[in-house]
C-alpha cells in the first residue's frame, strides 16, 4: 500500500516568498546583459573623456552608422542563436549581396528599389534553403552554414573579382540623409528596436525560443521544427541581405570578402549581450549593447592612437568577461535553488 | 458505445516490435487505468492516442467517429490531452507561456497579450486549485513536483474531453498526489475520461473503476477494479505468479563502519546528523517530505556544501564536488532522483552511458581497450537483465525501468562500494522493482554499504536492515529489528509536529 504522508512544504499561498525569489531571479537571469550594458557605460564614459563632443547627437549618428552592419547581422544571428542554432553564411551572403548590389543596380530609383528587394528576398531563399538542409539532412548548423558560406563567397569573387563597381549616388545619399540632426541610420536602430519589442512577443517569436530552450518539449507541444528552421535561417538570411545594402550605402562598392568580417563578430555582439549559445535565452536588446561596445572599442584605439591590432585584443577579453559572467550568474541560480 | 475503442493496434519500431495487438475500451464519466510492465507498450500505446506516433495496424473510435490523428495538434483538437512522464514544458518560458504555449490570446498586431495570459492562468488555477506556482516564474527554475503540476495545468487548459496522465503521481509529494487523486475523480464525475497509468495498486483502487492490463505490447484484461484482487491484476502483469516482491531480510552487516558521519549539516535544511553506516547494510532514511532526506543525499555526493565530519572506511574525507565522492573502490556512488536529466545522457548509447565515469578502467597505458570494455559492458548487461537491443541502443529509447538499471550498471562499474540510493524505484514496475531489491540485497551480502530512500515507505520497512527517521532536519530516530514499521517511522518522523 502507499502511505500518503502529510506534506511539510508549501507549495502553495506564499506568495512574499515567491516575490522576492522572483526578483533575485530575474536580477540572475539578466547578470549577463546588465552587466554588459554596465561595460557599454564605462566604455561610452572612458571615450567621452578622450575626446570631446562625444554626447552629441552628430556622434550618435556616427557610432550607429558605423555599427548598423554589424547590428542587422546580429540581429539575423541572434533569431539563430535563439533557435539554438549558428550561421556562419551569413558572411558569404553579405559579400555576394554588395557585390550584387554593385553590379546589378541600374540607374533609375525604380531599378535600385527592385534589384534591392531580389537581393534581400535572395537572402531569405538562401537561409531557407540552410534551414532545409538542416532540419531534412540532419546536419549540423554549423557545418551547413560554413559550407553554404563557402559557395556563396566562391559565388561572390566570380561575380566580381575584386572591389568595385558603381552605385547610384542618390543611393549613397540615403544612407547618410538625416532629419533634424537625427541620420537614417539612427532611424533604422529605432526601426530594429521596434521590430524586435513587436517580433519577441509574437508566436513565431516564442515558437524559436521555446525550440532553442527544448526542441523536443517544443515538438512534443506540437511545434514543427521544419518551420522553424526555414523561418529562423530564413530570416538570418535576410538580415545578412539587409546587412549588405546597408553597407553599401556607406562603402559605395562592391567587395567579394568584406562579409567575412562579421560572422564572428555578429556571435560575439550577441554573447556579450546575454544570449545562450545553448539557445532560448537573451534578446535583440542585449546584442544591440553587444554591437555598440565593439564599435566603441574600435572608436577607443583610434583616439588613443595605439595599434588598430589592440582591437580584437580588446574584444576578446569583453567576450571573456560577458562568458564569465552568464556562467558565474548560471551557478549561483543553482545554488540559491538547492 | 464507448467513447475510446481501439481494437488490435500495433506498432513497430524497426525490428522491435512495440505493440502487437493492444485493445482497448474506455467510457466517458470514468477513471480507467492502464497498468503493465515498463516496456508493456502502455507508453506506445497513449503516444499514439496523443497523436505523436502512428500506429502500423488496428481500428481507433473516438465516440464513435474513425479516429486517425495526423499529428498531436490534432488529438489535441480531438479533446485529447496528455500529461506524458517525458515533460512537454519549455524551460526558458514562464508557467503562464507553457500553459497556454501556441494558444496564447494574442493583439491585433499578432503579440501575446501578457496580462490576459496571467490571468487566464490564475483562473485556471483556481478552477482546478491547482497547487502551481506563479505564473511569472520561470519553468527551469522549478522543481521536478511543480513542473509535473504545470504540465496537468497545461493538459487541463485545453479542457480535454479524454485527459491521459501518465505516471504522473510519481514526481508529486502526497499533499499534491492527493490534490491529482481527488482531480481524476471530480473529472470523471464531470463526465471526461481519465487514462491513469500508475505503479501504485492503490491510488489505482482508490480512483479507478476498471483497469485494463497490458503485457508485451498486448492486452491482457480488462477488470472492474472492485472486482479483482492485487494478486490477479500483478499477475496479469508477469504472466507468471509473482516471485515475492521483497527478497529474504537476512543480516549480512559486519562491524566494519563504512560511511561515519559526525555533526553533518547543510544551511538551515539539516542538523548534526550522527550515523554509522555498517559494511553489509541497508540502512533506509525515512521522513516526511522535504525534512532533510535529500540534503543528506546531496550533501554525500557533494553536490550540496555541508558542514561536519565524514569518514569513508575510516578515513576522513571532505567531499565537496561529485568527484570527491567518486573516488574507485573506496568511493560513494549515488543514484539521483531524476534519472532523466541527471544520471543518464539519453542520446548516447547505453555502453558510453554505462562506461562513462569509469574510463580508466579500461585504458592501457592510456589507449582505451575495447576489448575490455565490451566485456566489462557486456556483464553488466547480463547481470542487470537490462533490455537492449544492442550496447549501441540509445539510452533514451529504453524503458524507464531498464533505464534504472542502466544507472545502476554504470554505478556498480565505478567499484564504490558505498551505494546512495534516491528513490530508484521511482516509476519503475514491479517486476523491476523486485530485480532491485534483490540486486541491493545481493550487493548487501557482498559488504557494500547501501544508504536508502524511497518516496514509498513501504519499500524502506520491507527492505531496510535499520532506518534513520528525520525530523526538521534532525535525526529523529534509528529504527532496527521489530521497531521498524510504517506506523513507528510515522510516528517518529512526526511526533514534534504533533506536540506544536
């Protein structure tokens, strides 16, 4: 027979308890992206005394311009990483969308608008097609997406050789153009943040989250993963595309190997923001703060005057720290809890 | 007519054969059990009417109508809900998000209305009195018992007219076994069909009205619960009468002292605990639930920092991380409490899972001998009985019971002659659980020193040689001999309570 004893915990109507443990959670689960917000301030604060008119709307301008690459590359990155997966395409596809944006943009605004759509909804096809690969093979998303950016630079240097091409003038226009002291690429941070506050509470948002946290809770709860592959990878893709013609708007050319240069940054930006790379945990928000301290750590060695090799240095050893602490928060939320 | 009917359904997986021909008639307003062996394919089974798998052959009726779910969507959309032992919740989202995840009342711009979703969980709760935390709190962040809870919350959100739970009473405390008990039957009243698959023969008397039996992927019986006595039902189960559940008690403890524990505390949970644990013993730990049974688990294994002297065959040991406690013949090895995230990796395959913490075992001169290890594997799999196809079977898709075994199998490889053993009859059948006790018997009289809990206190009276009782994370009393007896250990474990 089974003996029912009378429970000595409570787990019900207490709800002060709850209260308070729910704030020192909450302080725990976001250790890592206060903290890096908390590195963006000391950074932003060490700049402004280097140098003067730092907190200046023209700055911001500036520092966002110089950031936004980055920062639509990560965001792509960041709906991957949620998933629980990687993109490492993501830099082959920014090289082939310049060097198509260099190459295919016709003269007239009607001819840029419908090369830029092709180039942005390529994006998307070619993410679909990672997600596919992923999800119908079983293959690792690391691999698949090393292999496709393989291709796609392969595709990129064929295409052109080397930097160059011509961009319509009115286009390179549009990405310096400012209303009332605020620049269009102000406008497009804004643009992303709203884009995230709205994406994250949608279904298809927590459907990515709750796959990165579980896939197989999430499958048991009637997620199709296949859709979810298509539509993260998909949209990483995108994100790549949109990287790419941003970029364009600031280098006026075609270049078959920039992309390169922001894979591993775009994860990087995102770790130190909060995100898992075990998936379903951080937000666009965390790689934003991500984004912006790398930027600014390049602003630093260029006031400083030091060797521009001080910047990966520099990088590198943020990226500890922001580890560090996920891990450290990570560790005492199981001790508290045992 | 009945509102389930399933006639002759099977199911195979590759060559293994899961179900052959199950039958099964079940009628709204009624709780009916579902009983069999691990591996009996009653899991099979209730996978199919939720939907998650397709069954190769058989007739399904869902009152009435063909029933053939392409997917759980639709056995949801059915009015079929399950609670599976395998938790469908997503550990990075709130209660509220798991409870209503791909239901969620949403904007006109296509967001998840938060408020609406809290409250629509608080209503919930109260209509149920579901005993759940709050909806705000992280489902990782929750113990095994309350997310059992949010997983019924969740099965009950979608007011099912069929709810299925699956062994769902084997994570709970007994306040909330009792709250789920009372649920199954005001459901039943309610007029909806509860599918109760349980170990326990009498929360199966308590609720059910029929039970149907399975064994080998096949129906046995079906009985009118009043009607059958435990001999019967646990005989349909083995097909053969039942060896005696407990294994012969006899004294194997010598006066060696293997584990000696002096003022052991851990925070504010538990208190100067003094024990001797004898070479040749199994020695049970009783209490109520939540005075201190687990930080004495946790704290010998090192998981939990604890205060106080230790001493394994007698010498002095701090332990302070799982490795500590690890050390080769000399060492402590436990058995956790949820042996699906904790003792076992179940993607990898049932000899890396056995092999795993004892890898210098068979390295020579620092290249591992397969060899060696196939055989070390290969006895285990022989004298645990465990059920695997091959030693490359995935852990995860053996049955609960052979998945004990297998933990054990990878402990008894480690040569600790110390055994923790938490709960591992947890879920488990049982003709499984009968193996484990004679295998803890066996090991008794092999002068391993066994420490013991178990969530059902019959099973410490029955096989315990001695039982430390705790109280408020203090030692209440050791029990020996004729003392021990659920109702002295009761009385031990709550003579205070009753003085207050």
């Amino acid at each position: 027979m089974t003996m029912t004893l009378p429970s000595a915990a409570k787990p019900v109507a207490k709800r002060d308890g709850d209260h308070a443990r729910d704030r020192s959670t909450w302080l725990i689960d976001r250790a890592p992206f206060l903290i890096a917000c908390g590195m963006l301030a000391v950074l932003i604060a060490i700049y402004g005394t280097l140098r003067e008119g730092v907190f200046s709307f023209e700055e911001l301008n500036l520092d966002t311009a110089a950031a936004m690459t980055l920062l639509l590359a990560a965001t792509g990155q960041t709906i991957v990483l949620l998933r629980g997966g990687i993109d490492l395409s993501i830099g082959g596809m920014i090289s082939l969308g310049t060097v198509l944006a260099a190459t295919q943009f016709g003269g007239s605004p009607l001819q840029v608008a419908f090369a830029a759509v092709m180039i942005a909804l390529l994006g998307f096809a070619i993410g679909v097609c990672n997600g596919l690969l992923i999800s119908v093979l079983r293959l690792q998303p690391f691999l698949v997406t090393l292999a496709t950016w393989s291709i796609l630079s392969g595709t990129a240097l064929m295409i052109l050789p080397t930097d160059g091409g011509q961009l319509p003038d009115f286009w390179m226009a549009f990405g310096n153009a400012s209303l009332l002291g605020v620049s269009s690429s102000v406008g497009l941070l804004v643009l992303l943040v709203l884009f995230w506050v709205w994406f994250r509470s949608t279904r298809l948002g927590i459907e990515i989250r709750a796959t990165g946290s579980n896939q197989r809770s999430a499958e048991l709860s009637g997620v199709s993963i296949l859709r979810i592959n298509l539509l993260a990878y998909g949209l990483s893709g995108l994100f790549a595309a949109l990287a790419a013609l941003y970029l364009t708007t600031q280098t006026g050319t075609g270049s078959p190997t920039i992309g390169k240069d922001y894979i591993l940054p775009s994860v990087a930006a995102a770790v130190i923001g909060g995100i898992s790379l075990f998936g379903g945990r951080g937000g666009m928000i965390g790689t934003i703060v991500g984004a912006f301290i790398l930027t600014i750590i390049g602003n630093l060695v260029f006031v400083l005057q030091v060797s521009s090799y001080w910047q990966p240095v520099v990088s590198g050893v943020i990226l500890l720290v922001a580890v560090l602490a996920s891990s450290l928060a990570e560790k005492s939320a199981r001790r508290s809890l045992s | 007519m009945e509102l389930i009917e399933a006639v002759g359904i099977s199911k195979r997986y590759g060559g293994i054969v899961a179900l052959s021909r199950a039958d099964f008639r079940a009628d709204a307003g009624e709780v009916h059990a579902l009983l069999g062996e691990n591996g009996a394919g009653k899991s099979t089974f209730i996978q199919i009417l939720a939907g998650i798998v397709r069954p190769n052959g058989g007739t399904l009726h869902l009152a009435g109508q063909a029933y053939q779910p392409a997917n759980a969507r639709a056995a949801e959309a059915a009015g079929i809900a399950a609670v599976f032992q395998e938790l469908s919740l997503v550990p990075d989202l709130t209660v509220a998000e798991n409870v209503w995840f791909r239901r969620e009342p949403l904007s006109l711009i296509g967001t998840v209305r938060k408020r609406r979703e809290r409250d629509a969980t608080l209503a919930l709760f109260e209509r149920y009195r579901i005993p759940a935390p709050a909806p705000t709190r992280e489902v990782r962040r929750l113990t095994l018992a309350e997310r059992q809870i949010v997983e019924i919350a969740k099965a009950l959100s979608r007011d099912p007219s069929v709810i299925i739970l699956d062994e769902a009473t084997s994570a709970l405390p007994p306040r909330e076994t009792d709250w789920l008990l009372q649920l199954s039957q005001d459901l039943a009243a309610e007029g909806k069909l509860v599918i109760y698959i349980s170990h326990r023969l009498a929360e199966i008397r308590q609720i059910a009205q029929r039970v149907t039996i399975f064994r080998n992927g096949a129906t046995v019986a079906t009985h009118d619960t009043a009607a059958v006595d435990d001999e019967t039902i646990i005989a349909d189960m083995l097909g053969r009468r039942m060896d005696r559940l407990y294994p012969p008690r006899i004294a194997t403890a010598t006066d060696r002292t293997a584990l000696k524990l002096r003022g052991l505390s851990v925070g504010d949970r538990l208190a100067d605990i003094d024990l001797d644990l004898k070479e040749g013993e199994v020695m049970g730990v009783a209490g109520l639930q939540g005075h201190g049974q687990r930080e004495l688990f946790q704290a010998l294994f090192g998981v939990s920092r604890s205060r106080g002297a230790v001493e394994v065959w007698g010498k002095p040991i701090a332990i302070r991380s799982p490795r500590d406690a690890l050390v080769g013949r000399d060492g402590i090895a436990l058995v956790p409490e949820d042996r699906r995230s904790h003792g076992l990796l179940l993607s990898k395959s049932v000899r890396e899972n056995l092999t795993l913490s004892v890898v210098p075992r068979f390295t020579r001169f620092g290249f591992l001998s397969r060899s060696r290890e196939r055989a070390l594997v290969d006895e285990q799999l022989r004298t645990l009985q465990i059920k695997a196809g091959t030693p490359d079977q995935m852990a995860g898709t053996l049955s609960g019971g052979n998945q004990q075994k297998v933990i054990f199998g990878k402990m008894l490889l480690t040569q600790s002659r110390i055994l923790l053993l938490y709960d591992p009859t947890r879920g488990i059948d049982v003709g499984t659980k009968g193996e484990i006790f004679r295998l803890m018997r066996d090991l008794a009289a092999k002068g391993y020193a066994i420490l013991f809990y178990s969530s059902d206190l019959p099973e410490i009276v029955n096989v315990a040689d001695r039982v430390a009782v705790l109280r408020n994370g203090k030692l209440a009393a050791i029990l020996s001999g004729d003392d021990i007896s659920e109702h002295r250990i009761l009385r031990e474990a709550m003579v205070e309570a009753r003085a207050a």
